[in-house]
C-alpha cells in the first residue's frame, strides 16, 4: 500500500534525531531552540518532547552515533590481533568507513566545544579513541614497521586531522569511494611514516 501524496510518515526518533543533528550542526548546539527544532521538523514543542526528556538527550543521541561505532572498532578482532602496522590499516580504514557512512554524526561530533556535560564526555570519548590508537602507532615503530623517530601521539593526532577534514569536501555517492578514500590516506600516512 503507498502513501497518498500530502501524507507524511509517522515521526520516529531517528527522523527527530537527523533533522536536529543537522540543525545543531548548522546552528551549533548552544545557538539551538526547541522553536528551530520545532520548524525543521514541523513537529510542535509537544510533539518533539513526545520522543525526548530535552534538547541535551537528542545531543547525546547524536553524538553516540559516531562515537558507539567508533570506539567500537578498537575492540574488533582485527584491532586487537596481529602486526600493529595491520592493526593501524584497520583503524584507519574503518575511521573513514564511519565518517563517510555517518558523515552528519561525525560533523556533529567534532564541532563539539565542552560546553555541556555531554560534550565533555564526547571529547572524553574521542581522547580516549586516540589514545588507543597512539598506542597502536608506538607499537608499530617499536616492532620496526614505522621509523623510530614518529612520535606516536602526533602522528595519531595528524592521522584524524587529515581523515577528520574529509567532512569539509566529501559527500557520499559521488567521487572517490570511501575504499578509494581510505587506499589514498593509507598511502600517503604509511609513505611517509613506514621504516625503510
């Protein structure tokens, strides 16, 4: 059975959270009413409270879908196992897999300033990804697959800052696919960091 034109689809809490990530993004979280989320959804005040506690939760929503997937990676078998430059492929690959699969939650994500109790445990959460990923980078120059004068925590930071600006230019669907993406960033990391 099709909908009849002019009839909308129910409101569910993930259609709320993509219009309000999109808005926090455009307006910031801070620069963000419940009356602009009310008029980028065409819900009511009441109608958007149906499906939330507060403006903070559907913050913390947002951000946890690019953090949940994130933070997941550092645990998967191929983070965990093996030579640490295969490990490092692997986080690297699946760092730009996740942004460019959930490009408006990873925005959101890295314009967070600390402002609030959820943005603090969001960048809580992001010092802690690199933090395992540096230490991934130090295993490897310690097993001789990087030069021995990479320092492990600036190279992790300059890794994320050059996948991290994808967000600026990349839109999914068109161009460099994000395996294409991932083989160009792995090449010029690991061209200029690998040991001779």
């Amino acid at each position: 059975m099709s909908v009849s034109a002019g009839v909308r689809e129910p409101y569910t809490l993930q259609r709320l959270l993509d219009v309000a990530v999109q808005v926090f993004t455009e307006r910031g979280y801070d620069g963000t009413s419940f009356q602009h989320l009310s008029q980028a959804s065409g819900l009511s005040k009441s109608s958007i409270y149906h499906h939330i506690e507060g403006k903070e939760q559907l913050l913390r929503l947002g951000l946890e879908q690019a953090l949940d997937p994130l933070m997941a990676t550092i645990t998967e078998a191929e983070a965990l196992g093996g030579p640490a430059i295969g490990r490092l492929e692997h986080l690297v690959r699946r760092n730009i897999e996740i942004l460019t699969e959930r490009l408006p939650y990873v925005t959101l994500l890295l314009n967070v300033h600390g402002n609030t109790e959820t943005e603090r445990w969001a960048l809580e959460q992001r010092r802690a990804y690199n933090k395992a990923v540096a230490a991934v980078v130090q295993e490897a120059v310690d097993e001789g697959s990087l030069r021995a004068d990479v320092d492990a925590k600036t190279t992790a930071r300059l890794v994320f800052g050059m996948i991290n600006s994808v967000r600026e230019w990349y839109r999914p669907g068109r161009g460099t696919s994000p395996e294409k993406l991932a083989d160009q960033v792995l090449g010029l990391l690991l061209d200029g960091i690998r040991a001779g």
